[in-house]
C-alpha cells in the first residue's frame, strides 16, 4: 500500500497522509478534492511519500511527486 500526502504551495505545507493501492487511485482521489474544493488548483501537488507493508508494517520511504494539481484537473476550453 502506498502513502501519499497533498502539498499546498502557498502555505508550504503538507496535508494529511493516506493510503491507496497504486498512483492511478491516489490521482483519482487528488482530482476528485480539487474539483470540488480547490478554485486554484495549480497550487497543490500529490506526492508519494513511501509504502507500507500491512502485514510486518514494514515502511519503506520513496519521495515522489506524482503530479501537480494544474494537470490533474482538465482545463475549462
């Protein structure tokens, strides 16, 4: 299972952490926030922070930005 956590650039800060199988899951939900709370979303990046091993809770780190808000979320056009 993977963490992911949501980075707000203009407050440089972190959102909470979650969970979700794959990168496709995890976009999914990051779209699904900022097209209904977000007016800015170029302002927010997904990022994948490591996974987890649910059975020995092992954890391993892996920073990675998954993508930024401005090309999650389809332009108006």
């Amino acid at each position: 299972m993977n963490l992911y956590t949501i980075l707000d650039t203009v407050a440089n800060e972190y959102g909470p952490v979650f969970e979700a199988g794959n990168h496709g899951v995890a976009k999914r939900a990051f779209r699904q926030m900022l097209s209904k709370e977000v007016t800015h979303p170029d302002e927010y990046s997904l990022y994948c922070i490591g996974e987890v091993d649910k059975k020995s809770l092992k954890l391993t780190n892996k920073i990675e930005v998954v993508c930024n808000g401005d090309s999650a979320v389809p332009q108006n056009g």
